[in-house]
C-alpha cells in the first residue's frame, strides 16, 4: 500500500510511516500509521533520500542534522552549483542557489605554518598572544613635561631664535628633535644643522634632569607581571639609544624588552604611528594584537593609525581627556592579565564576523511618542 502511494503521490517521494496508538470503539489499543513526507525545499534547497537506510536500523539520518552540516560546510564555497556526496551521513544535496564568496574560515594572520608545535601554535593563535609597547617617560617611570620645554627654551636663546610660545611647545611633544626643528618650528631644513640642534637640545634636556630615574608607582610590578606571563614588551622613546640604555640600567630592568625602538631607528615620531608599527614588526606581531602604553592624545592617534590597542596613563593629562582610549588608569598596577587578553581578543574581518544585531521594530501603537505632521499652511 506505501508503494502504490508512492507511485500516485505528486510529490513521488516514498513516504515515511510512523506507528501511533489509538482506541477503537471496543477499548482496544491498536496503531495506525501515519504517512509523512519528508521537507523537499528547505532555505532554497532540494534535499533527496535514498532508498537505504543507516546501518543502525531503520530510522534515516535527521535531515535537519544533515541540512545543517551541509549548510556548514558549503556556506563560503566557490562553486554556486556543485553536487556534493557525503557517505558517512547517507544523503546527498542539490545546491542551487548563490554561494557567498570567500573561504571559510577565513584566514588568520596570527597563524604560523611553520610553528610544528600544536600549542604552540595554538597560542600563537588565541586571545592570550599578544605584545606589549610601552612608552618611556611618563608611562614607566616618572617624568617632568616642563624640562622638556626649558630645554626648548634654552635651545633657542643659544641659537638666536624667538622662544617658542606656549601652543607650539605642546604640539611638538612626543616629535622627534629633528622632525620639531625642521617641521614646526622652522628653524632649518639642512640635515647637517639638524642634526647638531637636535643633539644639542638632548644634551640641555640631560643636564636639566640630572640622570636621576625613578618607577612610576604600580609600573615595576606590572612589567614583573608580564615578565612572568612571559609576554614580550617593546621600549619605544624618541630618547637616543644610549640614554635608553642607560635608564634601563639604572633601575635595573635589563633583559626585560626584547626590542628597543629610538630615536635612531625611525624617520618621524608620534603622531605619526612609524615607532609603533616598526616595534610590531620586530615583535613579530600583527598590530591588531599590540597593546600600547602611552600618555598622551598623540599616542592615541598614532596607535589608532596604526591599528592597536592603546592604555592611556593618565600622568599628564586628566582622565577625561584621554577619552579616545580603549582603556584608561591612573597606574598601570591598575591592570590584569585578563584586561590585556580581552583587549587583544579582537573581531576583524581576518578573524571572522560576530553576531549580527537585530533591531527590534516598534510597533505604531507602542510608540510612546508618536510622530505628528504639522500642515504647511496651518503652521504659517
């Protein structure tokens, strides 16, 4: 009796029985069945069944289990009109609508083939790889702006130029001596006196801060913290080399930054993001899994350029002007591990998509405040 539905049936699909209990008149209990098709057009697709059955017995592989499996499989594949057979599950689809282009998943630059160790590259992968690029002066130990614009100051008189007034001194903060000198102020443009004002303005800003180095407070506890966690830091300062280096010594935190980023390596300083994406390359690390410590706007807009994270400390500056960062304390003992992983776990094109947002609609008799129109003619 199925076959000969089957064979008149429109749909010309074998249907599946199904045994229900039910009372007859005489209180017996006896089962009928019920002749179900199975779902032919599901989200655009044709799914067909085969006449065999699972090895388990004789119930068929849930086509919505299937469905979904496929669709998961296929969902970003090249081929708009492909036929794909799957043994294991027993059934076969027809695709016939528009594939999405792409791959899936997509790929993810922090991956490293050539990393043979599974966790390792694993962690090279997850939320807790990352990098940490800390400023210098004002970040990691204490510092004193106004040094910094004596030396300005000072630099000028000795070279015959007027003093630099107040505006154009904080808007050359965080620039190299020669990108200042030859960009904003206008003093020269020839690389020789360049080089030899800029040398010379170091020089005045030493001697005005007297080689004393001290942590700023909760800085040395949390760079012992990363230490631990074995995540590699980068120094990045537009002090020459040698001053770094003997800062470092000072407080006794050698060996602490596997890279070092001064004056001497870079072209232009902040806010031009060049010192933050070069100690990212030599990281070895993609931007979008740096963390930069700074204190200022100008480190904020560089590292936004460059597509990073940004800690701002507000030593300098009050905490509402530091808006802009993703995160801002006072010291940085202020901060966890977990802050750094959440901050570096991140969702790009490259690391994939989240969940959509559904915007609820509201309905006309719910709207609290309605919209009203106002005739032309009866406002006038």
């Amino acid at each position: 009796m199925v076959d000969s539905i089957a064979t008149t049936s429109l749909l010309g699909h074998r249907p599946v029985s199904q045994g229900s209990p039910f009372k007859d008149g005489s209180h017996r209990r006896r089962m009928f069945d019920l002749c179900q098709l199975p779902c032919v057009d599901f989200l655009g697709r044709r799914i067909t069944y085969p006449s065999s059955t699972t090895s388990g017995g004789d119930r068929m592989v849930s086509p919505i289990k299937a469905l979904a499996m496929e669709l998961t499989k296929e969902a970003y594949s090249h081929s708009p009109r492909e036929e794909r057979m799957s043994g294991d599950l027993n059934y076969w689809t027809d695709t016939s609508t528009q594939q999405k282009p792409g791959l899936w998943p997509p790929p993810n630059k922090a991956d490293n083939s050539s990393i043979h160790n599974p966790l390792l590259r694993q962690e090279r992968m997850g939320c807790g790889w990352l990098g940490a690029i800390f400023e210098w002066e004002g970040v990691l130990i204490e510092d004193n702006p106004d040094l910094d614009k004596q030396a300005w100051l000072v630099l000028s008189e000795e070279e015959g130029k007027s003093p630099p007034p107040a505006f154009i001194l904080k808007r050359i903060e965080g620039m190299k001596n020669e990108q200042a000198i030859s960009e904003v102020l206008c003093w020269t443009r020839d690389p020789g006196q360049l080089r030899r004002m800029a040398l010379r303005k170091e020089e005045i800003y030493q001697g005005l801060q007297g080689g004393i180095y001290r942590f700023r407070t909760g800085s040395q506890e949390f760079v012992n913290a990363l230490m631990n966690y074995k995540i590699p830091m980068a120094l990045v300062s537009t002090r020459p080399r040698k001053t770094l280096e003997i800062a470092i010594g000072a407080i006794g935190i050698e060996g602490f930054f596997s890279v070092i980023v001064a004056a001497e390596d870079v072209h232009r300083g902040k806010p031009d993001p060049e010192m933050f994406v070069y100690a990212a390359q030599l990281l070895n690390f993609i931007p979008e899994r740096c963390i930069i410590f700074g204190n200022s706007n100008s480190t904020l807009e560089a590292a936004h350029d460059a597509h990073m994270k940004c800690v701002a400390v507000a030593s300098k500056h009050p905490v509402y002007e530091l808006g802009a960062a993703d995160l801002v304390v006072r010291c940085l003992d202020e901060l966890s591990i977990v802050d750094l992983k959440n901050l570096a776990d991140i969702e790009l094109t490259e690391f994939g998509y989240g969940e959509p947002e559904v915007e609820m609609e509201v309905e006309k008799d719910d709207d609290p405040y309605p919209p009203t129109s106002v005739a032309t003619d009866d406002f006038w």
